[in-house]
C-alpha cells in the first residue's frame, strides 16, 4: 500500500494527472472523466476519504510485470537459459484449475519478459496434463505461474486436487506469482511442497482496514460504501483489505468499490 497525502489535499489537476499516469495501461481505461465519476459516487464529505484511498491504491504495471518476471526467473537455482548450464530437466506451466484463468495469460507474459519465446525453448512450456509423462524427478524443477495469491487455497486446493498426482517423482516445484500475501506465503508453505516466489508480499499493512493511515471512523465510513458495493465480501474475498490493481485484472481480494461493476456500483478498476 501506497502512504496516501495528507487529509484535505485538493483534487486538483496536478493529483488526477498523477493518478492518470500510475494507473495507465489498465485493462479498462482509467480517464480523468470516470476517476470523477467514482469520486461522485462518495458523499461530498466522503470525497477525501475516496480521493485517499486512491493514493493508496498499489498499481503493478505491465513494465513492472515483466521486470518482476525476469527477475524472479534469474534467482532460481539451477536455472540457466543455456541448457549446457542448467541443472536437471525444467518445465513451466500455467498455474491454472481450469482453462481460461489467469495463469494461461501469466505464462505467456512470462514467457516473453523472459526472452524464451525462440522455438528452441518451445520443449519448457507444456500444459498441466503433460506433466505426468515428463516423470520430472528429484534433479529437475517445474514452475508454475501466476499473478496473485491472496489467502493461498487456490495453491492449496490445486496442490491436493491433482498437482501433488501430477508429480509424483517429486521434482522441485516453484510457484512464481507478481505478488502474495503473506498469509498465502503461510498457507502454502504449511499444506504444499511448493516453493513461493513473489516479487512483493503484502502483509497486515497493506489490509486498508489494519493500516495506520486511515482512523478507525474513516475505516467505517469505507467499510459502508464497500458493503454497498459487495455485500458478501466488503474487505475484499478473504477479508484482506487489500488495495492491490495489477495491470490487466484487479484481485478480487482487493476492496470491491476499487472493483465492483454493477448498477449499485461502478468501480474504477473493473475485473
């Protein structure tokens, strides 16, 4: 989470430009004219508790994305993109339950931030059905990818429903994602033998509800105007709070009225 400015900062020209450049490139355009239009949806005594919320907003960009990428890739162990170097058999594989999630698109943007897109790499990139006949053992390494874990059962509920089958001459098994909870990082390190890679992980700081920068009757005032945006999970799916915008899909784990795209409420950062 972003540190947000100070209370009665004006909206002014200067801080939409600001958050029109932190946030360009999302999937859904974000223009000064809908930025208004969220901002309408808050009473006029709310405005500078939403317009501080949105200083707070943490925004991954495709930039970050793929440097995140290239980076997490270089400091595993083992790993070499010449094959005379690299320790044992690798494979990389979407991280996905069904097909369609985000893992298909993460793997494909992995694949090019890492500079493995040449037809001579095309043997590292197979499907999660193909695992079994690779019979990767103990030498070699699979790496699954992803963008976000938030509470960490998806991982766990994957990891039991067919990966640990999937693998069972128990290769070194990574799960790389642009970011986690450290929640996630728990769960997953307690109920699977997969290795957590993140470029960031976001903590009780982060959970716009724990954190110092807001007052606990600011928190309420938030918390109403999330209710109405998503009854059934207002502090975002598994009550983190989170304020987290990736590039090309908000986590649902993030606050609804960031996300939340109904006749009630018309989020800035659509899912």
């Amino acid at each position: 989470m972003r540190r947000p400015l100070e209370r009665g900062t004006a909206v002014d020209a200067r801080r939409i430009a600001n958050w029109l450049t932190r946030f360009h490139g999302y999937r859904v355009n974000v223009t000064d004219t809908r930025i208004g239009a969220w901002l309408g949806r808050f009473s006029e005594r709310d405005r500078d508790l939403a317009a501080r919320v949105l200083d707070a907003v943490q925004f991954v960009s495709s930039e970050e994305m793929d440097e995140a990428f290239r980076q997490m890739l270089a400091r595993l162990p083992g790993w070499s993109p010449d094959p005379g170097h690299r320790q044992g058999t690798w494979r990389f594989v979407a991280f996905s339950h069904s097909a369609g999630e985000s893992g298909d698109s993460m793997l494909h943007r992995f694949r090019v931030a890492a500079g493995l897109t040449a037809s001579r790499f095309n043997e590292l990139f197979i499907h999660k059905s193909e695992l079994v006949r690779e019979r990767l053992g103990p030498n070699d390494a699979v790496v699954f990818v992803d963008d976000f874990a938030g509470t960490g059962r998806q991982a766990a509920r994957a990891w039991h429903e067919s990966l640990a089958e999937l693998l069972p001459e128990e290769p070194t098994a990574f799960l790389m994602l642009v970011a986690a909870s450290t929640r996630a990082r728990r769960r997953i390190a307690d109920e699977t033998r997969l290795h957590l890679v993140a470029r960031s992980y976001l903590g009780d700081g982060d959970d716009i509800f724990a954190c110092t920068h807001f007052t606990r009757a600011e928190k309420n005032s938030l918390l109403r105007y999330c209710q109405r945006a998503n009854a059934q999970h207002p502090r975002g799916y598994g009550d983190c709070g989170f304020v987290l915008v990736l590039t090309h899909r908000t986590p649902n784990n993030s606050i609804p009225i960031l996300h939340a795209d109904h006749p009630r409420w018309r989020g800035l950062f659509p899912r």
